[in-house]
C-alpha cells in the first residue's frame, strides 16, 4: 500500500507561471480551470502546437462561448424561458386536465406527466397554446417519442400522419 501523497510531482503552470503539485500519471500542464480556459480563450485549435488525436478538434467545455459565439448556435431553437410564461403553463394544465391526468399512451395516471406538443413547438409557433395540438404523455413514452425507440409509427395515438 502506497502513501498517500506519493508519485506527485511539481510542474510549472503554462499559463501563469506559477507551481503546483499534481500526480506524475496526469497530463495537467495548467494549475487551475481559470488558466486552462484564459489560455485556450480566442486561440484556434490548431494554433501551431502540436495536438493529441484525442484532442483534436476539442475545446474544454468551459471555453465554449454563448449566444450567437457559439459553434452549434441555432436561431430556430426556442427558449426554454418561453416555456415558464402563464400562457405555456395554462396550456399545460387544459391538456393535463382534457386527458384526466393520464398518459394517452400507456394509461399511467398522475405522476411524471408531460404535455406534448403533437406538431412541434419550435416549428409550429402559431400552435403552441391551441390545446388540441397536445397530448399528455407519461415521461416513460414521451422519452420514446423523442428517441424513436421502439415505436412503430402508429403505435401512438396521434401518430398517424403527424
């Protein structure tokens, strides 16, 4: 049995200068996550370093930027704030309360429900709020329409043709 301790090394922060200890094992060339993300902050990845093939292409998550800065911004996808409003959680009531609290699928009844917008709220803005245009789902098979596992394309109730 080793001691605890045992095997650290000191190293030299490429970021500040600064020393830290940190096990021989590890390939931490930074002394914390604020210098790792201030050095990667507005650099390329292929920046004239040499990259690992595990790397390549990779940027640590907490140097991803936000909005519009982001890489994978998409300006059609809606936000989640907009699903907080009177109006969303009035509609989700009217739609729980239509289907008697129960999963239109499965007949579970009360718990881990969700409305689901049969055409899609991101697509159909004009149909957000019209309760005919959702359906209560347990969270169990309204996971299932999302993932499309295991569901063959009339297995639900509002499947057909949708």
């Amino acid at each position: 049995m080793t001691k605890r301790g045992t095997g650290t090394i000191k190293k030299k922060c490429k970021y500040c200068g600064k020393e830290f200890n940190t096990f021989k094992s590890t390939g931490k060339v930074y002394c914390n996550e604020e210098c790792r993300n201030k050095d990667y902050l507005g650099k390329s990845h292929n920046n004239g370093e040499a990259i690992s093939k595990a790397k390549k292409g990779k940027i640590p998550k907490n140097a991803w930027k936000s909005g519009k800065e982001h890489p994978r911004w998409n300006p059609n996808r809606t936000n989640q704030k907009e699903r907080l409003i009177k109006k969303y959680i009035e509609w989700r009531s009217a739609v729980y309360q239509r289907d008697n609290w129960t999963c239109q699928n499965c007949g579970k009844v009360g718990h881990n429900l969700n409305a689901h917008h049969i055409k899609e709220f991101s697509k159909y803005p004009e149909l957000r709020f019209i309760i005919s245009n959702g359906i209560t789902l347990c969270e169990d098979c309204h996971r299932k329409v999302h993932n499309q596992k295991a569901i063959l394309l009339n297995e639900l109730p509002f499947s057909k043709g949708e």
